[in-house]
C-alpha cells in the first residue's frame, strides 16, 4: 500500500557506528603525525575529516529523530530532520574549507621541511578508512539524500587522501615544499564542489521544492489520463524526508467514484513516482472558481 513507508536509512545504524569509530581514530592519527611533521595537507585533511565524522553523527541523529512517531503538535513527525541535516552537513563543509585555505596560504608564506615517507603512511591508512566507509554508504546513496551525504562525504574524503599520498610521494622525490600547501587548496576545491551539490538539493527540498528525481507535469498527464478524471486543480508535491514524498491534489470526477479508485490512485502513484503520501480531494464539478486548472510548471 502507498502508506507502507520505506525507511531504509534506518538500517545503516552499524554502517553509521562503524564509520564514525573509524574515522575519529584516523582523525587523531592524521593531526599528531600532521603536526609532528608540520605537514598542510595532513592537517587540512584532518579537518576535513574531523567535519565529516560531525557530519556522519548529524546524519545519524536525525535518521534516530525522524523515527519518532506524530504527535499532535508535530503531525508528520520528525521526518525533515534529515533535511535539516543535510543541510547543516553542507554548511559545516564549506566552513571547513575555509579554514583549510587560510591554512594552505600560511604554509606558502612560511614553508617547511617534511617528510614525504610518513606523509604517504598516513594518507595511505586514511585511503583504506575512507573508502571503506563510503562502501559502507553507497548503496543507499541512490535514495535517500541524508544517506547521500554521508556517501559524498567519504568518498570525496577517499579521493583527497589518495591526493595526500601522491604528495607525498612527489615531495620524498623532488624536495618541492610548496606542494604540501598546493594540495591542500587542490583539497578545497573538492570539498566546494561536493558540499555545493548537497547544499543546493538540501535547500531546495527544506522550501518543498519539488524532487528532482519527480517530473511534476508527468504526474498531472498520468492523473488527467485516469477514466473518469476531468480535471486536476491543486497538485502539489513536496518531501516530507530526504527518502519520503508527499502528494495532494483535488481530482474533478463528475461521474464520482468508489473507494477502490481513490486506493487504486495511491497504489500508482506509489509504484510509478515512490509517493509514499498521497490526499486526494475528490469532486464532482470544479467549485471554487477563482482557481484555475494546474498548467505545468513556467
């Protein structure tokens, strides 16, 4: 039925505990030899990563938040706490990524030696740990834009450490100091791009923008094309979570209608859009006359 909701994030619990233990580890390991070794791109990515296992427990946080069930004062529950999330995760990342350029600028003006072999060590324990992670989170990556996030977090995180490791190895061969801070804004870079795209659809859906997964006159011509349906005022579609959609709408069925037509609609609606909510106001003539039948999107 449209009403059983799939919650899948809730399943990724011991993905989220696994990750978050793993990760807070490396942190440590990453900023002591980081600093041991006055090393940029350790430190930046350090950073990065200490915001990611931030972002990894807000993710975690409001998937255990939007289990709650309604209540009456919050009647669809706690679901766009996952929204929130994301949302917060973007944020955080971009913040992230400024401190990390200061930090780079800085090692520019006043560089020192490091050492390339323990650069490549540490990188090299940070490329298993990362990309493990992000396996942990890609399945559901698909689906649930909380999950998601999770997933960019990491294997973005995987990528910027393999770059470490290839500094390093650049830095014990040619001696060049300043691609230790070089790496680090090649770093930002990446963060930028990644928090932008979670950041954006975040947003986006907080506002009940549409899914984009969802094309909204595909919809109206589906339920215009219902026998019995003549007209279709009023269509809405918003996300109640980043894995839950929501939609109401007012059918004109002059002839009316059973039961069965209003479960059948829902039935659809799920199977085709994964509309896991659906209200549906049936009418037998359009009303209200200052409303205007649904044109599509501008």
């Amino acid at each position: 039925m449209a009403h059983d909701h799939s919650h899948g994030s809730q399943n990724y619990g011991k993905a989220f505990g696994i990750g978050i233990t793993l990760n807070t580890i490396y942190v440590g390991v990453e900023l002591y030899y980081g600093f041991m070794v006055n090393s940029s791109a350790l430190v930046a990515d350090a950073a990065h990563n200490a915001s990611d296992v931030f972002s990894l427990i807000l993710a975690w946080a409001a998937i255990k938040i939007a289990t709650k069930r309604p209540s009456k004062r919050y009647t669809y529950g706690l679901r766009k706490t996952t929204i929130l999330a994301s949302m917060i995760n973007g944020i955080i990342i971009i913040g992230a990524a400024g401190l990390i350029a200061y930090d780079a600028i800085q090692k520019f003006q006043n560089p020192a030696e490091i050492s390339g072999n323990l650069v490549m060590i540490v990188a090299a324990i940070g490329l298993v740990v990362n990309t493990g992670t992000a396996f942990l989170f890609w399945k559901g990556s698909k689906g649930d834009l909380n999950i998601r996030g999770a997933f960019l977090h990491m294997a973005a995180d995987a990528g910027v450490t393999l770059g470490v490791l290839l500094g390093g190895l650049a830095i014990k061969y040619t001696g060049l100091t300043w691609i230790d801070p070089a790496l680090s804004l090649v770093i930002v870079l990446v963060i930028l791009y990644s928090a932008w795209g979670l950041l954006r659809d975040s947003v986006k859906i907080a506002i009940d923008a549409v899914p984009k997964n969802i094309d909204i006159d595909e919809v109206e011509k589906f339920l215009m094309d219902i026998e019995g349906v003549e007209e279709v005022h009023d269509l809405h579609i918003w996300a109640m979570s980043t894995t839950e959609t929501a939609l109401s709408t007012h059918l004109v069925v002059p002839d009316g209608h059973e039961d069965q037509f209003i479960y059948d609609i829902r039935e659809q609606l799920h199977e085709k859009y994964e509309i896991t909510h659906t209200t549906l106001q049936i009418e037998k003539e359009f009303g209200d006359k200052e409303y205007k039948p649904y044109q599509g999107l501008e």
